[in-house]
C-alpha cells in the first residue's frame, strides 16, 4: 500500500508550513438520537504523514490550547455581574427585576396562567448563572447583594429549570455560540433568558409555597408586589463555593 504524503501548505506571508499536530472532531452517529456525542482527538503526525497517539481533548483542553502562552485575545471589560471566571465557565447574578413573565401552559387547570401573565410587569427573584461547556445553570438568591462564596443558594421557581441541579431547558433560540466570546454569551443570555416562554411542569419541588409553583406566580401576578415573596423559596444544600464545581 502506497504510504501517504505529507500535506503542505503555504501560508500568506510566511515560509512553506509542515503539518505537525491534527485536531479531527469525531462524530457518533445514531439515526435515534438528535444531538449526537462529539469528540475531539489530538494526533501527532510523522514524518509520512501518519496520524499517531490519538488522545482525546475536552473541549476545555481545546480552549487551554488556543488560550495558552503566545495566543492574542481581544481585552473585554467585565461588569459588576460576574462573579467567577475560566476559559470554557462563567459564572453572574442578576439583581431582582421587574419585567414580563410568559406562560403558554397546556393543561386545562392551568390555562388562567397565560391570560394572567398578559401585559403585566412582574417582580422577578434574584437569579444566578452558570454557563459551562456551552450547557446553562441557574439558582434563585434570596438577596440583591452581590453573593458571596458562602451564599446560600435557592432553587429557581420556574419550570424548565431541574431544581436538583439546577439545569436550564433553554427556550427556542437561546443556544450558546462557540463563535463568540464567554463574555457575549453571557450577554445574549442574559437579555434574552427574561424572555422565554414557560410552560410544561417540572419534577420535583421548585418553591415551599402551599400551593407550588403555580400559586406562587398567580399571587405574584395577581398581587404584583413591589419585591418578590423570597420567603417561599426553597432553600438547596448549595452555596455559591458548591456552584463553581
């Protein structure tokens, strides 16, 4: 068999390149499932143009790779909001505001949720995020004070958000953008998670009101008060310093 040839390539302004280390994204490929696993493998390449040592890169050995010594990258001003960064995290509160909440509910005993929610500025709780490895997490504070890592945290009241984990279903069109950078993700989400639209339930506990999540958001709706009732929500076993994790 006819040994590969090393594949060169000539870079503007600059000496003939030789090829020397290859990064190939593998795909898993299931007619089942729609999101397929991918992951990324780094090979040296020898003289021949053979691929050798396959070793497999998360994506936050890929990003140590382009953020290593000798790489440029465009300064960005970081606000008040962020509380802990690294190259593939980072982690913001935002403050309690007052603004619209969406509901599009398909159970019968609930449809007075959409009409409800119609035209009305509510308060929301304080929320804190997590984007990590393009995935979002998201707890409720009872506090507009800026955390601390000893902070207790508090489920977030609202379905589409486990409250074991805290992992957010994100609205159509709210997807992270590896194009861009941590800090304008971290914006996009943050203008446009408010604007999301809620609606199947969610296992689980999500606030110690007596009547549960929907009570708590017909009193707020109804009610309108000027700060969000932080007394029913439901305190985890986290504080900030577990959230970094």
């Amino acid at each position: 068999m006819d040994q590969e040839k090393v594949i060169f390539v000539d870079v503007e302004r600059r000496r003939q390149m030789k090829p020397y280390e290859a990064l190939i994204v593998y795909r898993e490929e299931s007619q089942y499932v729609m999101d397929c696993g991918r992951e990324i493998i780094h090979f040296e390449i020898t003289s021949s143009g053979s691929f050798v040592k396959p070793k497999a890169l998360s994506l936050r050995h890929l990003q140590d790779i382009f953020n290593s010594p000798g790489q440029t990258g465009r300064l960005e001003y970081l606000d008040r909001r962020i509380l802990a960064l690294n190259n593939t995290s980072i982690v913001w509160f935002e403050p309690s505001r007052e603004t619209e909440i969406f509901f599009d509910v398909p159970e019968k005993g609930r449809k007075d949720l959409n009409k409800l929610c119609k035209g009305r500025l509510v308060r929301w709780p304080a929320l804190l995020f997590k984007l990590s490895d393009g995935r979002l997490f998201c707890r409720a504070l009872n506090s507009n004070r800026r955390p601390t890592s000893k902070t207790k945290l508090f489920v977030a009241p609202l379905t589409h958000i486990a409250p074991d984990s805290g992992a957010v279903c994100l609205p159509p069109g709210l997807k992270f953008d590896p194009a861009i950078s941590l800090f304008a993700n971290m914006r996009n989400f943050s203008e446009n998670f408010y604007n999301g639209v809620f609606g199947h339930g969610t296992g689980g506990t999500l606030t110690t009101h007596p009547d549960g999540h929907d009570g708590l958001w017909r009193e707020v709706l109804q009610d309108q008060p000027k700060r969000f009732p932080t007394q029913y929500l439901k305190e985890t076993t986290q504080t900030l310093q577990d959230f970094l994790r």
